[in-house]
C-alpha cells in the first residue's frame, strides 16, 4: 500500500495536491453557437480548484473567492477542456489556487490556453468556521515566483474586499 509522504499536519508540496480533469464538450454545456458555455467553465474550474483545496487541508473548504476570468477563445461542442488546477500560496486558513484551462481538439489535437482563474478557498470546521492549514512547500523556482506574485494578489483582494461593503454603504 502506497503511505502519503506528508501528514495532516506537516506540509505538502503543488506537485502532491494538483489536479488534471478532462471533459468533452457536449450539446447540453452548449450554447445556441455551438460553444461551451461560460457558466459551465466556471463551475469546471471551481471543481479543480476544490479538490486541490481539499487534497491541501483534508477538511471541508468554501470558495471565499474568483478572481476576474476571460474566456480568450471559445471551446466548441466535440472539443475537450483540459482543466489543470495547483496551489499556489496558503495563509493561516487560506488557500490560492490557479486553474488553466485548454482545448483541445479531438482530430487535429491543436490546444489553445482559453482561460486561467485564481481561487481563494477557506479551510473551515463543520460549523464554518476557518481553520488552520498546513504550510506549503515550494520545490521549485517556478513556485516560489508563483507564491510571491500570489501576495500581492492576495494584498489586492483583501484591500477590495474591505472596499466593497463601504461602497455598498454609500450608495
Ligand atoms: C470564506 C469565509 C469562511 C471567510 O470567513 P470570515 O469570517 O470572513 O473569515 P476571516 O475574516 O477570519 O478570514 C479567513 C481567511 O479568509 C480570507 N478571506 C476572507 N474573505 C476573503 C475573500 N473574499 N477573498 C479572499 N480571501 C478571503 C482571509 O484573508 C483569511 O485568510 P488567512 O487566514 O489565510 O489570513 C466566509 O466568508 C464564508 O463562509 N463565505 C461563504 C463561502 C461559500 O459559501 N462559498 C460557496 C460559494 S457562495
């Protein structure tokens, strides 16, 4: 039987947590012209994003966050989506993850980058509330830039969203 290396309480490495799901782009995920939709997209992505959340802390994780998302090309019914999520950076009870997303088509196999996403998920106890997470262990220099750019996105996001109920209020 194969041991993780890492227990809940140590930490765990991008490599030990990421994900790679592929899904075939049918009728039902379709718009009128043909091309998947972008509210199927996101939920893909929050899926990928979730399961890493949850290979990373082993408890229950909610979506705290998605940062802005850009469909740069569409993904057309008979193509498949390459869905790829890592973790990026973890805070105290906090995760970032990136998620990109491919297509991919079945006869030529040409694949186009269509979207990348940022997730915060927050690592919570069965009644919500946050959680500590291990810490994350960065093997390699492409990490280690990934999670300094991930501070100041981070940064970005919290100044934002102790923004958003002071304008609401001002309305
Ligand atoms: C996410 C949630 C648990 C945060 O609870 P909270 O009481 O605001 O928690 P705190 O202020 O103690 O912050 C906890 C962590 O979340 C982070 N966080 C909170 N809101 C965030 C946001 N909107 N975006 C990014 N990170 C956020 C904090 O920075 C903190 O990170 P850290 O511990 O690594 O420093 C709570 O807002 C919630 O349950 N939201 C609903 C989640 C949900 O239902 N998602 C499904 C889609 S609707």
């Amino acid at each position: 039987m194969c041991t993780p290396r890492s227990s809940k309480q140590g930490g765990k490495s991008p490599r030990e947590t990421r994900v790679e799901m592929v899904e075939l782009v049918l009728p039902n995920d379709a718009n009128t012209m043909g091309n998947v939709l972008g509210g199927r997209v996101l939920h893909w992505i929050d899926m990928a994003a979730a399961i890493v959340a949850h290979r990373h802390c082993r408890s229950e994780a909610v979506t705290a966050s998605m940062d802005e998302v850009s469909f740069l090309a569409p993904i057309r019914v008979g193509q498949m989506a390459l869905i790829a999520a890592r973790m990026t950076y973890v805070g105290r009870t906090s995760m970032e993850i990136r998620v990109d997303v491919q297509s991919e088509d079945l006869l030529s196999g040409e694949r186009r980058q269509t979207s990348t996403a940022y997730l915060t998920f927050v690592a919570v106890d069965k009644s919500g509330h946050p959680v500590p997470v291990p810490p994350l262990i960065l093997e390699t220099e492409d990490e280690k830039r990934e999670a300094r750019a991930a501070e100041a996105r981070r940064a970005e996001r919290l100044e934002e969203h102790d923004r958003t109920p002071r304008e609401m209020e001002q309305r």
